[in-house]
C-alpha cells in the first residue's frame, strides 16, 4: 500500500531495458548509516544494469532526506532507484518492508541489503555470476564484522563453514548459514519460494523463508570472498526475535526435516540444553530417545521430507543421552519429572564412547578449547549421517 507523499513506486520500476539486478534495501530510521550503504550500490562494478529499490518503513528521521540526495547520484550513474513506502505511526516490519521493494522492483536477480550494512564493489558481480551458474540456490558470502571484535565466534562460524556444512548445520543457534544480509538469489526462485512472513516485529522472517527454501529443494552456495561489512548494533531488527521463538522453530523444523530419517538419536549433552531439546520434542520424537517404545505410525501416502544424508529406517534401538561429566554418567538416566507419562521417563545417560550414533550435538562449538572437537573427530563420524548440530 502506497501512502501520500510517496510515488507509484511499482510503475517507477518499468524501466525500458531490462534489469539485471536489483538491490532490495527496506529501510527503517537509518540516517546514521544509509550514508555509507547508498555509496556502496553506487560504486558496485558490475557491468550489467542495476536498480535499487528501496522501501521505507515509516521512518521519523532523516532517512528520507538522505536517500532523496543519493537518488540523484545513482541515476546519474546509472542505476534506476525506486523508492516506495508509508508513513503510519507505526513500521509494518522487515518482511514487509522486503516484500513490498521486491514487488516494485524489476530485476532478474535480487540483492539483499541491509540498510546498517556496506557492499564491497564486487559484491554483485560475483554473486551475480554465481546466481546465474545456480538459479536455485541462495547465494552468500564471507563477511567482516564491524566493530571487528563483536561476535568473533558467530562471525568464524559464518566464514569457515565448509560447503557441505551450509546443509549440515541448518539446524543451529546460529540461524541459517548463509546469513540473511548477504542473500542473492533469482526473482524466480524468490518467488517460488516466497514471499517473506510478514508479522512484524518478533517474527524470524529470514529464518522461516531458509526453512521453505530447504524444504524445496534449494541449494546454498557462498561466494567464499569478504563482500559485505556486517554491522553489529543494539537497534538491529534481529534483536527483537525472542531466542524462545527460535528454538521452537528450530525443534520443528529438526523434527520435520531430519528426525524422520533415524529409527533412534543420542542427545549429546545431558546438561541443561540436552534435556530442554528432550522436553521440547513431540512425544513422537521423544521415544525416540528413550527406551519408552514408540507407537507404530499409520500408514501414510505422503512423501518425507528430503534430509541431508537421509537413511534407510533401522530397528528400533534403546538409546540415551551422553556426556563427559562424570556425576551425570555416574547417576546413570535422566528422568523427566514433568512428563504426564506413567512410568515417568527415564532416559539413560552414558559416555560418549559408550553411546550410538546418530547424535543430536547439544554442545556449542568453539568453546571448550578443542576438547568438544577432539572427543567428536575421535569416533570418526560422518556429519549429517551420523550427526548434527543443534546448538
């Protein structure tokens, strides 16, 4: 929905050539860094044509002002700029914001840009190119985190994954692996996929459409060059997504997508976030765990879902949590005290040496000096077939 004062941003948009690409920038009170970001579209190096489509979300500061100034600028250079928006009392949200600068754009490509965030020149050019060689993947990038020491692990994390592991560890804290500020993709499969949720604020809009993108079958490359300067602040949006919104996300979407795919699981931890995963699955998934036998399912005409590295379901197989803290291994099972089951549940606890696989790892990475590591690579053990990531 348009509002007075701004133009019919979708009809700014039909421009004679065709358009390659097309930076989708929703945008939110951001004087203090719209400055930068704008200068980063117009000094991009790619030689095909580009648009920037920007969409304002009821900002109360300068923003406008200092986009009206830019436009100038990148139409002189050459890129198209549309610009849409309202101007309520209150801003609709980040999914709304993108869906609504997709929708008035006219790229074959879009590019995803945070206003707080700056591209290098080459950013489109080399994600372009990567988008074009696959049209069904969602293309991301390796990053520099500004100030350079906020989030040094999250950061690692996002630049050191192997190719595999942006399908492997999916399932994490830390949200999808190619994060969402470095996103390239084709509008087609955009909109295949799409569009974006839009709830507002406290919705996890990136992580909800990654889900459906993985659920249909799309890939994850990244562009292993530093392209974008991520900011880190205290207004960014993403910190108004509750953690507990997340994980619950992110229990379904372990249950939905990989679950299925294994007879039986360890919980790897039986400390606090082992046993909250235990108690935040579906009864289903529970018994999985424990020596509780699991009812027979109807039989079902529909089709899993694709997991990575999925498996032929084996007999069902007693199986447990496991640890190196030897109080918890010395005390031998975990009970679940708050179960509404008779007996109460009591899942064994044992060695890590001494446990089955497939694991669900419970045990943040890069935090206990390589020991967690060392313990996991000793077992020689596949990932994404015989383990996966959960925190």
């Amino acid at each position: 929905m348009q509002a007075s004062g701004y133009p019919a941003a979708a009809a700014l948009g039909q421009a004679s050539a065709p358009v390659h690409v097309s930076v989708i920038l929703p945008v939110h009170d951001a004087e203090l860094w719209l400055d930068e970001c704008l200068g980063s579209v117009l000094q991009q190096d790619f030689e095909g044509s580009m648009e920037l489509s920007i969409f304002n979300d009821a900002s109360k500061d300068k923003s406008m002002t200092i986009i009206e100034k830019w436009k100038e600028k990148l139409e002189g250079s050459g890129i198209l700029v549309v610009i849409g928006g309202h101007d309520s009392p209150s801003p609709r949200g980040v999914g709304y914001s993108k869906n609504q600068a997709i929708a008035q754009s006219s790229g074959s490509y879009l590019c995803f840009l945070d206003s707080d965030d700056v591209m290098m020149p080459q950013r489109v050019r080399l994600q372009h190119a990567a988008a074009v060689r696959h049209p069904t993947s969602i293309i991301g990038c390796q990053v520099r985190r500004e100030p350079p020491n906020s989030t040094e692990r999250y950061t690692r994390w996002i630049n050191q994954l192997a190719p595999d592991q942006l399908l492997t560890q999916v399932f994490t804290s830390n949200g999808p692996t190619v994060i969402m500020p470095t996103w390239f993709c084709s509008r087609a499969w955009f909109s295949h996929v799409g569009p974006f949720d839009e709830g507002g604020r406290g919705v996890p809009e990136d992580l909800l459409f990654f889900h459906e993108h993985l659920r249909k079958g799309g890939g994850l490359i990244r562009v292993d060059q530093s392209l974008l300067l991520y900011r880190y602040h205290p207004g960014a949006a993403t910190h108004s997504v509750l953690e507990t919104t997340i994980w619950t996300h992110r229990v379904r979407f372990l249950e939905e997508w990989a679950l299925p795919h294994w007879a039986t699981f360890t919980i790897w931890n039986a400390g606090r976030q082992g046993r909250r995963l235990y108690r935040s699955l579906t009864a289903g998934s529970r018994c999985k765990v424990g020596p509780t036998p699991c009812p027979t399912p109807p039989p079902s005409s529909s089709t899993a879902p694709t997991a990575p590295e999925a498996g032929v379901l084996g007999p069902p197989q007693v199986v447990a949590f496991c640890d190196v803290d030897e109080k918890k291994i010395k005390k031998g099972f975990y009970c679940y005290e708050d179960s509404q089951e008779r007996p109460k549940p009591r899942v064994p606890v044992l060695h890590f040496r001494a446990a089955q696989p497939p694991f669900v790892i419970c045990v943040k990475l890069d935090l206990t000096g390589g020991a967690f590591e060392d313990n996991l690579r000793s077992l020689n053990l596949q990932e994404g077939r015989d383990f996966l990531h959960f925190s």
